[in-house]
C-alpha cells in the first residue's frame, strides 16, 4: 500500500463572506491549515470547489467548480506606510483579499446609488449597498438561512454559478478555497526545477497514481503475484486528519477488511483473514520531505541534508513522529536497487520540532508496518513551492517496483 493526503494549507471562503470597505469589495476567508500566509500576498488569486445546487426537478446535486481567471488579491501596505523589519499581519484584519471596487460593481448592476437591502437586518443598510431590491412579501418562501446571494457579493455568487452551469438563484451552498492562478513551470538553469503550488502532497499522490498504473500495464503483471496493490488518498492531514475523508478515519480499515475476504466466494471466512492480511502487508506513507536549505543550511541535521535530485528521502524520528523502522528501510532499499533509483535519509536536528504524517496514526490503527518517505522540498506549505524534476520520475519508478516486487521481497525479510 502506498498512502498519500491530497490537501494543502489554504483560504477557504467563509459562509457569511460579503465585505466592503473604503470603496473596496473584500471576501471573508478562513485560514486552512498551517500555511505560509505571507506568501499569498499580491498573488493573483481565484476560488475553486464544490457547489450545492438545486435542480429543475427539486432535488440536489454537487457539482466541481473552477474559476479559471484572477479575482482577487491580497495587497500588502506599502513600506513607506509601515518600514517594520519583519512583516506581521493579523489574520482576521488584514488577510482579507479584495475583489474590486464598489462603484465599478454598482456601475455593472446600472445603478449609481444604493438601494434598500432585501432584508431589514442585512448588514448592506448603508449607502454603497450591493444587494438587488428585492423585498420580501408573504408570498417569498420561508428560507431557514440568507440566500447565497445575500450572504456573499452577488457577482462571486454568479461567477460560480456559471462554472457550474446553472443559474446564480439555484445555487443553495458551496465550499469554495482559494488557489494562485500561477500554473506550474519547469525551472532552473537547466530546467531541472519545478516550480508549483501544492506540491506538498500532490507530488507524492500523483507519484503513487502513475505507478499503480504503470505496475498493471501488463495483462500478465498480476499472474503471480499474491498481494493486493493499493493506494490510499486522505484529504484534511494538514488538519490533523480526524475526519471521515482523513487518514485517522475508519475508511482504509474498512476497506482492508472487505478486501482480506475477496474470492472466498460462499465460503465462511475465517475470524483471523484481516488480522492475517495486516500482519503480512506493507504500507509506504509519502509525505513530501524538507530539501536543504542553502539560505537556512544551519536549521539542519548536518550528516542528514537532503537535496533535490537525489532521489526520494527516507524520513526517521526516535521519537515515532515518523513510522520508520530498519525492516522497512531494508524492504524500499531493495525495491530501490531492482528500480536502480536513489535514496536518502533524513531527520531533524535535536533541537528542533518535528513534524509528522499519516504513517504512525495509520501504523498504529492498523498494526502494520510502516514507512515514511517522500521527494525533497523547498518551501513547503508556501502559496509556491520548489522540487526536483528528476525525483518525479525517481518516486514513480520506487513505487512501482515496490508495488512488482513486494510479495517477494517481503518473504525474504525475516523478523522474529
């Protein structure tokens, strides 16, 4: 099994996010995650996600959603109005981006003054409102909650709605984050860089995606092999993962248990299958990994420095922040030398935090060996991050013959 999480450290619009202030129309958000936050100022921002929409027959349905231009920005105060040495902000005042100016959305709407809000409580009863007249009457449908349209700028409201192909007025709620409208580029002098957002851990869930592929190509690549290939990609790690869709959920158990009894047919299982399955499997938790910093080369372990372009880094912790073990470094060192791909070893200095992955939460859980590995970073949990090309095709190539030659490798580790 190779194991990978698939969010990253975001904004995401917040349920009441309608804005305004000195002439500006501003989106409430709501941090996700442990970001660099900095990092998303002037940025070219825009907003993706799930959209809950009703349809022509009354019922509801979601549909996926991306707003494929910039809308918003988050503008940083100019130094001659704050010369501070070291750049702070406070997250509920001055992470807000702005999405345009009132007069011009007034303007767009053919009104030039404001108008009375729909509601008598609406927060808009000032001059500069943005809401359409539309007063409610004894015929307006009770609606236990504002419309989408009341609680965020209309304008947003349709440009969503027009992703997803229905009117602004079927939209009932979505769930919307932003993103930097920035695609990713190979980089470098010798275009050995990639130069992306979200490569932590989109890196590693696309690396454990193709190998899957790439390891059953073959019409005959399954006739002898005894195990099941697997990949597993948990949302909410960046949050702990303590969700339904996250690692720490019951979801991978329950699909381990339904898979330790395929092809019994008719036939009673024995009580012991799942325990039997985890006992004999082998779990790889990739987790993107910290490349050496050359501006910051004293934060590291100095005999433990990964680089970019070396191959996937092993990642160890005493303390078991990290579920490595030496069986488990033997199994990928020689998954690696069939793949001919490098490795390297990785931990933290003594006097430093560590961070963890779904490796231990998911070794615990489960009862099964673990280990944790991923490609080298720099950057991570930035708004844009920086790895290796090369190691790309290294993690895919480890993978996959992790994937080809587990069943024998693992006959041929013995451990008491």
């Amino acid at each position: 099994m190779v194991g990978a999480h698939t969010d990253s450290p975001t904004l995401r619009i917040k349920p009441n996010s309608k804005k305004q202030g000195d002439g500006f129309i501003q989106v409430g958000v709501e941090s996700y995650g442990g970001g660099l936050w900095h990092t998303w100022f002037d940025r070219d921002l825009s907003a993706a996600g799930r959209v809950m929409v009703k349809g022509i027959d009354g019922r509801f349905a979601q549909k996926l959603v991306k707003i494929g231009r910039p809308i918003l920005r988050i503008p940083t105060l100019a130094v001659h109005l704050d010369r501070q040495e070291t750049f702070s902000f406070n997250k509920e005042a001055q992470l807000f981006p702005i999405a345009g100016l009132v007069a011009a959305e007034l303007n767009r709407q053919g009104k030039e003054e404001g108008i009375r809000p729909s509601r008598p409580d609406s927060p808009w009863a000032v001059e500069g409102n943005l809401d359409k007249a539309t007063p409610e009457s004894e015929d307006t449908p009770f609606s236990p909650l504002k419309a989408p349209t009341e609680r965020h700028h209309s304008r947003i409201v349709e440009l969503i709605a027009r992703e997803a192909g229905v009117k602004a007025t079927d939209v009932v709620d979505f769930e919307m984050v932003l993103y930097d409208t920035q695609k990713s580029c190979i980089g470098g002098l010798n275009d050995e860089l990639l130069f992306s957002a979200r490569l932590d851990n989109l890196e590693m869930s696309y690396c454990s995606t193709m190998a899957l592929i790439n390891s059953v190509a073959s019409q005959t690549s399954l006739e002898n092999d005894s195990a099941i290939r697997l990949i597993s990609l948990f949302d909410h790690e960046e949050i702990g993962s303590n969700t339904a869709q996250g690692a720490d959920s019951n979801f991978l158990p329950t699909v381990l248990r339904r898979l330790s009894v395929l092809g019994l047919g008719h036939k009673q299982p024995n009580n012991t299958y799942y325990e039997q399955s985890l006992a004999s499997s082998f779990l790889i938790s990739a987790d993107m990994a910290h490349s050496v910093n050359p501006n910051y080369s004293g934060k590291y372990e100095p005999d433990h420095k990964p680089e970019m372009n070396k191959g996937t880094v092993i990642k160890i912790n005493a303390n078991a922040r990290y579920a490595t073990n030496s069986p488990g470094i033997v199994l990928i060192q020689e998954a690696a030398r069939r793949a001919k791909v490098p490795l390297q070893l990785f931990v933290v200095r003594n006097d430093s935090s560590c961070g963890s992955t779904i490796g231990p939460m998911l070794s615990a859980a489960l009862g099964t060996r673990t280990l944790d590995l991923g490609n080298a970073q720099l950057s991570m949990h930035s708004i844009r991050e920086t790895g290796g090309l090369y190691d790309v095709d290294y993690a895919i190539k480890l993978f996959e013959s992790f994937f080809e030659h587990y069943s024998e490798l693992e006959a041929e580790i013995l451990i008491d």
